[in-house]
C-alpha cells in the first residue's frame, strides 16, 4: 500500500494505493524527482524495478555497488555511458552519487534511476544535492526521474518543494492474514508438519504483526513455523518487542502487564478511558511518554534546532495523525506512570514507550530522522488510534500548543485520599505475598512510597 506524504491530493485520489502505481502515475504527469520511504529498501528495489519495466531503462545506484541495470534496458545504458575502470582497482566510473547523476544526465530519455538510502546520502552531500537541482528540468524535459529511497523522510529543505515524496506502507491486518494462510499452506505443501490456525490465532498473529515490514513478518511466521509447528503468537510478539527496541527513542512494554484493577486510586481517569474504550473509537496502541517537561526543556534555548525539529516532528504526527491522549501531572509517585500500563493491560493493547531525547543525534539531519522513524512505527503498529499517556510534575513547562494536542485533557494526579491509601495497601501486601498486618503512619504517602 502507499499513501502520500505532502499535504494535497493524491494522484489517484483518496485513499491508499500501491506504490509501485503511484510512481507510475508521477512519471506520467513528469515528475523527475521522487521520494519512498519504505521499511525494506531491497524488497522495495525489486518490486520497483518488475513495476517499470515496460519501455523504461532502469538503474540502481548504492553506495557499494554503485551503477547497475536492473533489466535490459537498463544493463544496456550502463554498457553504453559507463565508462570501464582505466586500471585493476581504480574506482568505477558512477561510484560516488553526484558521478551517477552526472552519467543518468547523458542518458537515453525515459531512463529511471533508483538511488538506496538517499536520507544518509543528501544529508553528508552537497554536490550530489547541487547535482538533483542542477538536472531537476533536464530530467523532467526527457521523461527521466530519480526515484530516492530512505528508510525515513527527510529531505533538505533546497529539494523539498520539488519531489513527490511518498510512503511505502506496511502491510495491513487483511494483507498479514493472507501473508499467514499463504506461509503456512506452502509449509505444508512442502512437507512441513505445521498446524492450521484458526481464525483467532490469525487475528492475534496479524495484531502481533502490525508495524512489521513485509519481509520482516514473513520472517518472523516462517521461524515460528520452522521451530514450533505452529503460528506461535508469543513468539511473534517477541519479534516485535525486538523490531521496536531497534529504533531509537522507542521500546515496548512487557506483555501481561498491570491492569486497572492494580491501581489504587485514580478511579476518574480510569473510568473515563474506560467508557473511550466502549466506545466507537477506542484506542488500538498505548504510548507513554516520560516527563514531558523535562524531554523538551531548551526549545527555545536552542540554537541547533535539533531539539525545535524532534518536538516539531511529535506536534505534526498528533495534529495530522489525529493521535489522541492524556498529559497526566502530579507529584512523584502519584501513578502517572502506571496508569499508561494499566490502561495497554487492562484492554490487551501494545504499550509502547517513546524516548524524544533517545532521537537526538550529533550528525546532521539524523535527529529528525530518527525521530520520523519512531513516529512512523508508532503509527504502523496503531494507525490514527494512537493514545499518547504524556506525564510529567511542572505543567508550567509544556508549551501551550503541546498541551491542546493531548485531546482527552489534562489530568492532575494529587497524593492518595485516606480510602485511596487503604485500596493501594491491599493492592500491595498482596501483590508482595504479605499478610494483612498494621500498617504505618503514612499520611502525606505516595503510591509508590506505599510500594
């Protein structure tokens, strides 16, 4: 599936649509500069490459192979305008991007070239970023294009305005579930002895799967069938707790966590998540994110704009993505915390923890593409059903318009009422194995002093 980046219409016109067409349609309409980011750059490549082989050469450039064809069109380019090395080991001619560029401008018309990786590349070059704006209308006059795959959007400000940026999306819940049937079948096609799922261990299988690539989840299904005989939904949820933990700023909670019946107190926001969740909009992933105060302290100080991008990036994604949530303040120990667990307990959802600061990074542009990808896992796993749990102690320090993203309000979290504190210490002594016993003065506690 595909979906566009810009604002605007979609060449199709709403709604998702395979990538591979959209290229096609903005080739058509003479687009020479286009962006996909996809979560498997090679898969991407291959399919890419099947999509346009009709009257179109078409390359692939990356940094360690540098040019080549990818079908006969393009093998013949590559014979005709690469010059052959002039001596064993001199580097060959298109091995650095701006030297490709230069060579695709000498090329037939109609000619695709694909460059891997490109959010690395246009980052650290700017001679090949002087190069795309040199050739932008050479390209376009002879039907030719750039197609820049990266793994995250973020294209320098100089280009921005003149490519196509689009997404690879990962697979639906509807294309996992034929993923699984299909895997499974040609298991046991091939002699395997696996067992059928039923229909709800597809549907926790496609649930585990939700924010996986294509090739990733079928990975992750053909292991389990190879070393359980079966789609084991545990071991699919591990894969996942791997997948998340690779991104930076990004973790997932344990499975069969706290749920609301383990908090004591805070009986009005539970109640009211609970009475979101019955209805027609419930939420599909919970996201809790730490001191929110403390994560975006120095946003005005800032004069690299790292920290300005990251927090930026975040206000985007929950205006535009339409991510509800609660920013939940209070003193320590008062449960903020817990709550965001409870509530991925208590309804079976995927809790997910996101760490703005864990983006950052010294190199250019790698901070705010970072902090794209954690966001458009979060959004792969939960789509527009995204219940971001912000906490923090000082309200004092969350920029306004920060706070009005946080669509179910803001909620304060006092010390336990006397009857709180008593419901919290039933809720412990068991939790601890201990017996009912006389307890301490402990006026003025929190929960967690009580833990």
């Amino acid at each position: 599936m595909c979906s566009i980046l810009e604002h605007g219409e979609s060449l199709k016109g709403g709604g998702a649509m395979d990538v591979v067409g959209a290229i096609r349609s903005g080739l058509s309409a003479g687009v020479p500069l286009v962006e996909v980011v996809s979560a498997d750059i090679p898969g991407l490549v291959g399919r890419v490459a099947v999509g346009l082989n009709s009257g179109r050469a078409v390359l692939l450039w990356d940094c360690v192979g540098g040019l080549k064809g990818l079908n006969p069109e393009g093998r013949e380019q590559v014979i005709r305008h690469v010059p052959v090395a002039e001596y064993a080991g001199a580097p060959a001619a298109g091995a650095a991007l701006v030297d490709a560029l230069g060579l695709l401008g000498a090329m037939d018309d109609r000619t695709v070239l694909l460059v891997s990786l490109s959010h690395r590349l246009l980052a650290e070059s700017v001679e090949a970023l002087q190069a795309l704006l040199t050739l932008r209308d050479r390209l376009k006059a002879a039907g030719k294009a750039v197609i820049m795959l990266a793994s995250a959007s973020v294209l320098p400000p100089e280009i921005a305005g003149d490519v196509l940026a689009l997404r690879d999306d990962v697979p639906t819940s509807e294309e996992l579930a034929v993923m699984v049937r299909d895997l499974v079948g040609a298991a046991v096609a091939g002699g395997r002895q696996c067992e059928a799922p039923d229909e709800g261990t597809v549907a926790r299988a496609c649930s585990a799967l939700r924010g996986a690539s294509s090739y990733a989840a079928e990975q992750a299904v053909a292991l389990s069938l190879v070393s359980r005989g079966r789609v084991d939904v545990a071991d699919l949820w591990a894969r996942k707790r791997d997948l998340v933990a690779r991104v930076p700023g990004l973790s997932m909670e344990a499975l069969g966590g706290p749920t609301l019946l383990d908090v004591g107190g805070l009986a009005q926001i539970a109640s009211y998540f609970q009475a979101v969740q019955a209805g027609p909009s419930g939420y599909s992933v919970v996201v809790r994110w730490e001191e929110v105060e403390k994560s975006i302290a120095g946003v005005s100080g800032d004069s690299s704009g790292t920290t300005q991008g990251v927090v930026g990036a975040v206000l985007t994604a929950m205006e535009d993505r339409g991510w509800g949530g609660a920013l939940v303040v209070g003193p320590p120990g008062t449960g903020k915390s817990l709550l965001s667990k409870a509530l991925a307990g208590t309804f079976g959802l995927p809790g997910l923890v996101f760490d703005p600061g864990a983006t950052k990074s010294r190199w250019v542009g790698s901070s705010e593409s970072q902090a794209a990808a954690a966001l458009d896992m979060i959004t792969a796993i939960g789509g527009n059903r995204v219940c971001v749990i912000g906490t923090g102690n000082d309200l004092s320090g969350i920029p306004a318009a920060l706070r009005r993203r946080f669509t179910d309000g803001v909620w304060f979290c006092d010390l336990p009422t006397a009857d709180e504190l008593s419901s919290i210490w039933t809720i412990q002594l068991k939790a601890f194995g201990l017996p009912v016993q006389p307890l301490p003065v402990c006026v003025g506690w929190s929960g967690a002093d009580v833990r």
